[in-house]
C-alpha cells in the first residue's frame, strides 16, 4: 500500500500558487488609500490597424485608437498605450491570451500577468499623492475619466488609468512593487498634511 502511495505522489501534477508581490498591504491617510490590487490576466497586444477589428472582437472589448484613452467591458478593460500597441487587463477571470490565440489577423500578444502588479490609489487625495512623484497633468480636465496612459512614478515605468473622479489604477512592474507602493504610500501621507 505504501508503495502504490508513493507512487501516486510522486507522478501527481506540480501546483504553484500565484500571490501578489505586497499581497494584502494597504495605507490610509487622511484623503487618500493606496492598496493592492487582487492578481489579474494581462497581456502586452501589439497590432496593426488592419488587425483591430478582429481582435476587438475576439477579446469582447472595442480596442481604443486614440491617444491616452482605455475601453471597459465585462471586467475586461484596453489601454491604448500607442499607435498600435495596448495594455488589456482582465478582472473576471478569463484569459485575453487565449482569446487573442483564435485570432488570424497579424498580431503579437505576450501574457505579462506575473510581470505586472496593480495598486489602487483612491480619496480626494488621490491625484494628489501620484502627482508627488508623477509630471503629467492629472486634473479632471486634462485626465478625465478612462484616461490611460504610460508614465513615471519617481524612477519607475507605471501605466496610470483613471477608474472614477478620485481613484486611480497604477500598473507596474512586480520587481518595482515595493519602491511604487512605498511611493504613492508616501504621497499619499504628504497630500494629507
């Protein structure tokens, strides 16, 4: 019995559990809350015009074409980050990777889920505190809700998108985590004060 035991074990399936870098860390001021984000799918979609509608199909969310916009359907959210190049970003569990898989029009899609970490950053102070390490303009004005776009948060590459009045999404790199999180958190501190 033992034997038979030891074998099953043995041929049994390697499992991982996939956990966030900062999983459950959160920081609140007076105005502002940065937290992280629940693990979502992802993938880097480079394409040419002529392959859009396609893949827009495919992926059930109309890919943007202008500069420094996103498009939401059904947990699944497009940021246009160039001419021909998007983030796509799934909180519903499905997987954006394998939808772009049927797709025959030329296109290139990388899965970067364990690349990238989300942190909210939400309150009135919320602009705030990303402006303490962010040059772009976040007023309403000129980021309007939906807006996206690649920036930098003190010395590292974030995506911001704006999901409501005062609540920003901050995408970055997982081996950024710590110092974008230890950033905004900071920010966040100093817009309270």
């Amino acid at each position: 019995m033992a034997k038979v035991a030891a074998r099953t074990a043995a041929t049994a399936s390697p499992s991982a559990e996939r956990r966030s870098a900062l999983a459950g860390r959160t920081v609140s001021a007076t105005g502002a809350k940065v937290e992280v984000l629940p693990p979502a799918e992802r993938i880097s979609l480079r394409a040419p015009e002529a392959s859009v509608p396609a893949l827009s199909k495919a992926l059930g969310v109309t890919l943007p074409k202008q500069p420094k916009t996103s498009a939401s359907k059904g947990g699944r959210t497009a940021l246009w980050l160039g001419p021909d190049e998007w983030l796509v970003i799934d909180e519903a569990g499905k997987d954006p990777l394998a939808d772009c898989a049927e797709v025959s029009a030329l296109h290139s899609s990388v899965g970067i889920s364990h690349r990238n970490i989300a942190i909210s950053v939400t309150g009135p102070a919320a602009e705030a505190a990303i402006n303490s390490g962010c040059p772009q303009d976040l007023s309403l004005e000129a980021f309007p809700v939906g807006a996206a776009s690649r920036t930098i948060l003190g010395k590292a590459e974030i995506v911001l998108l704006r999901t409501a009045e005062d609540a920003f999404r901050v995408e970055c790199w997982r081996s950024f985590s710590d110092y974008v999180f230890t950033f905004l958190s900071e920010g966040a501190r100093d817009a309270a004060g």
